[in-house]
C-alpha cells in the first residue's frame, strides 16, 4: 500500500514541476493569469448571485423538460401513426384487389359487347352485359 501511496505523490510532485518549469515561458505565464483571472471572476460571481445561477439552472432544466416531453409526445404520435398503417395495410389490399377485379371484369364485359356487336350489328347489347 506504501508503494501505492508513492506513486501519487510522484505524480503529484511530477505535475507540480512540469507546471512550474511551463511558467517559466512568458506567454505561458501572461495566458495562465488571464485564465485564472476569468475563472476567479466566474466563481466570485456565482458566490455573490447564486439565485440567478439557480433561476438559469431550472431555466434549463425546465427547457429540457420540456423538449422531452414533446419529444416523447411526437414518437406516440408517430407510433400510434404506424399501428394505424399496419390495419389499414390489409384493408388496401382488399380494395386494390377489388378494384383490379371489377376493372378486370368491366374489360371483359366490354370486350364481350365488342364482340356481340359484331356478330349482330343490329341488336342493341343488353344492360346486364
């Protein structure tokens, strides 16, 4: 456990030099204390307005919410869209079926006049025909 406990304090050691011997670059050192100056200028006004810091939370959380639900509202819409394809599915077949069958049989029955009206050219075709 001892070597373990080493091992972290190297690292932590290791880090420690590297971050010096980084600041020993001038840009690196002006950057760093711009971004620490940000960062302590976020934290400072988070500690003084932490009201506003809690509005806009559950400002955003309630956007969130929002946009869930209706996502959540658009997929049973749009699955209860599915199950109505899937009945009418079977009911189109059948009218397609019926329709192709009647077309089928009006070209039949008019093909059948054609033919009476040839053979009789005088006789009128009946109703039913």
């Amino acid at each position: 456990m001892t070597s373990n406990n080493h091992f972290w304090k190297g690292m932590l050691y290791g880090a420690i030099a590297g971050g010096a011997l980084s600041l020993l670059d001038k840009q690196t050192r002006q950057i760093m204390k711009e971004n620490v100056q940000k960062a302590y200028n976020q934290v400072s006004y988070v500690v003084r307005h932490p009201d506003e810091i809690t509005a806009q939370v559950k400002g955003t959380a309630e956007k969130i919410r929002d946009a869930v639900e209706q996502v959540s509202e658009d997929i049973s819409y749009i699955t209860g869209k599915v199950d109505e394809l899937r009945e009418l599915t079977p009911q189109v077949k059948g009218i397609v079926k019926e329709t192709k069958e009647t077309f089928s049989k009006a070209e039949g029955t008019d093909l059948i006049e054609d033919l009476m009206k040839e053979k009789n050219p005088d006789q009128e075709p009946e109703d039913g025909l």
